[in-house]
C-alpha cells in the first residue's frame, strides 16, 4: 500500500498502530470496569500511557513542522550581490551555500533586449552595461539550490524553513521584466512559501512554509504584477518591502517604519546610515546611544509583524576589498568594527544581515547560539 506523507514524514503506519491501539484500550468487556475507574488506578494510567505518550508525540511534530518563523526568532546570514560581476567573483553563491542553512541570497535582476534580435529576457547583473552573457536566475540559482531544496522536500521541514530567502533587487521595473520574473517563480511554486490572496489585503493570510521564502522591493509597479492583478484565492508567491525608501532616515522609527504588515509587504528595509547617520565610512565608535537606535528600529518592525533588514555591514582591508569585489561604502574600515556591529544586530534580533563577509558573519550568528 503506498504510504501517505505530511512534510515528508510517513503516518500511514502510525494511523493504523494508534487506530488499532485505541480500540484494543477501550473496548468494553463483561465486568470490566468504566474507562473514568481505569484512568484513575494505576494499572489504567500505565495501559493508556503509550497512546498518549505517542499521540503528544506527533502532535508536538506536527507543530514544528508547521512552524513559520515569526519576525525576530532568527537572524540570517545575507548574502549581499550574490552573483558575479561579469565574469569576476563567479563563486559567490557558493560560498555563500557553504556557510549552511538557513540563509539569505540577495539576487539584482535586469531586463536585457538584444540589440539584433529584438529579444528580451532576464539577467542577474548588477547593472550597466548590460550583457547577454550574465547568467539568468534560473542557472544562476534555482539549478544551483534544486539538490538543497529537493532533499528538504524528501525529508520534510524540521522546524528550520524556510531554508532560502531569496530577495529580489530589480534594477527596473518594466511590466514585461515582472512578468517574466513571475512566469519563472510559477515554475518553481512547489519550492516557494506563499499565502493566499483574499478580499482583504491588509490583513496577513497565513504562510504555507517551503523551502524557499521570495522577498522584493518595495516599488509600487511589482505590487501590481506580483499581488494586485492575482485574482482571490490565487497563492502570493513573493512579499514586498513597505514603503521606506524616501523618507528621512533620521526620523524615529514609527515614522519611517509607519506601516503594518499587510498579506502582500512582509518585512522592511533599510540601510545601515538609519542606525549611524554618517554611514558605514564616518561610522566612528559604537554607543550605547547608536544599540538603542537599533534595537528601537528592531522592536518597532516586529510589532507590526514585520522582518527587518539592514544593509551592507563589511569590515574589510583594501586587498581584501579587491578580493571579494565590495564597495567603499558599505565598510567600516576593520573586521572588528564590523564584528561589533554583528553581534549588536544579533542581540537585537535583526532578521536579515546583509554583509559581502558571508563566511564571518555566519560564524558569528552560530557563535551567538
């Protein structure tokens, strides 16, 4: 008989044993006494204790499996530009998969026309020039994450999915390069955490938990192909940022982060300069006054039920800025200012740190554990 499977565990066997179990307990038979006498003698108790031993058992299983993580219960690794720049640091995602899971994958995606065929498609780059020869989304990371994710389906969710978040960075926003972004991930929806679209947008639908978690930016233009233009009942397959980008980011917290989550805008983010207003360059000493900042900007997202984000904390040499292709001005001129900073977002509950540095700052999330 072919066995039936929740998240990869079999039960059809464990069906039968307790099926079989609970009438062999219960039956009724001449001068027995009631089921209430024998709970309460000691004999009842230890006949029933199995079933309710293996009964709390699975419940307790089934509740982990279905565990979604709510904003503030893990900090990420993510991986900042994962992806090549032309044909330098090709091993990004690798090293970025090293580090293990769970993790984040930053992924910047153009739409790149052939000048001589007329032909459109997209490009993970990171921006102009643009070339035909960038990978595309679908080699670059789905074939590279499909043994990860097809083992996890095999043994099903121990608690830790997603295992990817994937974030999305459009560098335009033309409805035919959505489009096509939304075609692909259709492709992959069995891997894909998603929620169902309802009448009401505001209020969060529940997540079905899959491997793979999507998140994107904030631009009005994606909501409209990625949530607006999905008819009632169809499933949301990636979450937009809230509206932040604009909006001064000295302000307190409840200004720039004024928005709740809604079933469609999951999570918030935000560069470093909100915590250390000269950014990561004129960053200086870290202050009890900058962890308090942080920690407010933290608190304020998670009580909307958001996850937050913040980007790019690197603490590198200048050869080793040639080496791992960062910018400038995301570093704080030494590993151990950068360290410093790591370990605040940790005990603030960052959820998603965004560094080049992905092999340290994964160490540095397991160290905290």
């Amino acid at each position: 008989m072919h066995q039936r499977t929740v998240q990869g565990a079999p039960h059809l066997a464990s069906e039968v044993w307790v099926s079989k179990s609970l009438r062999a307990a219960t039956e009724k038979r001449p001068g027995d006494p009631s089921l209430s006498q024998q709970l309460r003698n000691k004999g009842g108790r230890a006949r029933f204790m199995p079933i309710f031993l293996f009964l709390a058992l699975t419940f307790a299983a089934s509740a982990v499996a279905q565990q979604v993580p709510s904003p503030g219960s893990r900090t990420l690794m993510d991986a900042h530009n994962c992806y090549p720049y032309y044909e330098w640091w090709g091993d990004r995602i690798d090293r970025a998969l090293s580090t293990g899971t769970p993790l984040a994958i930053e992924q910047d995606l153009a739409w790149y026309t052939d000048p001589k065929t007329g032909r459109s498609w997209s490009i993970v780059t990171h921006g102009e020039p643009l070339s035909p020869n960038s990978p595309t989304m679908e080699h670059y990371f789905f074939d590279k994450v499909r043994p990860i994710v097809e083992q996890a389906l095999k043994e099903g969710n121990h608690g830790n999915w997603p295992l990817i978040t994937l974030n999305l960075d459009f560098k335009d926003n033309k409805p035919e390069h959505l489009a096509a972004v939304l075609a692909l991930l259709k492709t992959h929806q069995a891997w894909l955490t998603t929620a169902v679209k309802t009448g009401d947008p505001a209020t969060p639908q529940p997540l079905e938990i899959k491997p793979i978690l999507v998140l994107t930016g904030e631009n009005d233009a994606q909501q409209t192909v990625f949530f607006d233009q999905l008819q009632s009942g169809d499933r949301v397959l990636l979450f937009g940022a809230i509206h932040s980008e604009n909006k001064d980011t000295h302000a307190a917290p409840e200004v720039i982060g004024a928005e709740k989550a809604s079933n469609y805008r999951r999570w918030w983010n935000n560069p470093w300069r909100v915590v250390e207003a000269g950014g990561q360059p004129h960053a200086g000493e870290w202050t009890p006054e900058k962890a308090a900042r942080l920690r407010a900007l933290v608190e304020r997202a998670h009580a909307n039920g958001l996850w937050i984000r913040f980007y790019t904390l690197d603490g590198v040499t200048e050869a080793e800025h040639t080496a791992l292709g960062t910018f400038r001005g995301y570093n704080f001129g030494s590993l151990a200012a950068a360290r410093t900073r790591w370990q605040a977002a940790i005990a603030a509950h960052v959820d998603y740190l965004a560094s080049d540095q992905y092999e340290q700052v994964a160490q540095e999330i397991h160290n905290s554990k």
